[in-house]
C-alpha cells in the first residue's frame, strides 16, 4: 500500500472510530434513544452490519460538511 493510500485509510478509519464514539455517548445521554450503541470493533461486524454503518457514516459525514466522502477520501 502507498503512503498516500495509508494515510487516507488512516484518516477515513480515524474519522469513522471518531463519529461511532461520539455517537455513542450522544445515545446513551439521551434517556428516550431508541437507538442501539454501536460495538466497537469494526473487525468483528458482520458485513452486513459493516456496511449498513458505514453507509451512516458516509451520510453524516457528507452532511457536515457539504462534500462528497469518496472524492475527499479517494480522489485527491
């Protein structure tokens, strides 16, 4: 793997672990959340799991900040 493809990865799991943690406090302050926390272990997901929360992710991420995940992560 090239540099610059490791420090995207880095960057994208840093912010990704970043949004997941940030999120879980939010729920479990929150007394009437329905929502579940989310584990933490990205390893141990299912792929199904992994894709559905990573798919969350990509959609909060882009409505943050206005832009498209993928091409600041992939295509700088």
């Amino acid at each position: 793997m090239s540099d610059a493809s490791h420090q995207k990865w880095t960057w994208a799991l840093k912010a990704y672990k970043d949004w997941q943690t940030e999120r879980n406090v939010s729920i479990s302050k929150d007394p009437d959340s329905d929502q579940l926390l989310m584990d933490t272990s990205v390893g141990k997901m299912s792929d199904e799991k992994l894709d559905n929360i990573l798919g969350r992710f990509v959609v909060k991420e882009e409505t943050l900040t206005g832009k498209n995940t993928q091409e600041r992560l992939f295509m700088k």
